[in-house]
C-alpha cells in the first residue's frame, strides 16, 4: 500500500521558514522523482520543486532561491525547506511521487501571515 504522510505545514510570519517532510512507504523510493506541489483557494495545483533519482533539482521561478528540495533515500524521505516566506506561499503543499504513475500525500498546510 502506497503512503505519502506530510508534515511540518503550519503558521508563520512572513519572513519565516518551515521545513515540510514527507515520509514515502509502499514503493521503491530511490526509483521515483519526488516532488512538492501547493494549491492555494480558487487557484490550480503548481509545481513548487522536484529532484529526481539522481538529485537533479528544479524550481519555480517563484521559489528559486528561497526554497530547497531534498531527499533521504536511506529514510525514505523527502524534505521541503522553506525560508523567506511570503504571504503568497500560504497554500496546502502536496508530497508526490512519480515513475511512471503518480502518487499523492495528502497535503499539509501551509499559512504565512504578513
């Protein structure tokens, strides 16, 4: 059975950081790009960041420079760093695996105040 469990979401000042952790089980880890995405209200999914097997990273020009994606493959884990957040970073950040299909955690939320 296919788990993706998020955490670390919470409220923050602007200006603050936050370190999301999304903790994979039910497949082989190691294998599959691993990515975040957020959706905020009334808006569509966006890719935040993903690292491949190998650990080629890509950023939304958004984020480039602020967040940073990483990987345990030992943990099966991947993590989300966040700083210097905004108030347009409040969004619900979504874990998702992907191979030749994707899988999704369910989501974590994330609120910057300002």
């Amino acid at each position: 059975q296919v788990q993706l469990v998020e955490s670390g979401g919470g409220l923050v000042q602007a200006g603050g950081s936050l370190r999301l952790s999304c903790a994979a089980s039910g497949f082989i880890f190691s294998m599959h790009t691993m990515g975040w995405y957020r959706q905020a209200p009334g808006k569509q999914r966006e890719l935040v960041a993903t690292i491949t097997s190998g650990g080629i990273t890509n950023y939304a020009d958004s984020v480039r420079g602020r967040f940073t994606i990483s990987r345990d493959n030992a943990k099966n884990s991947a993590y989300l760093q966040m700083n210097s957040l905004k108030a347009e970073d409040t969004a619900d950040y979504s874990c998702n695996a992907r191979r030749v299909i994707d899988f999704w955690g369910q989501g974590t939320q994330v609120t910057v105040s300002s």
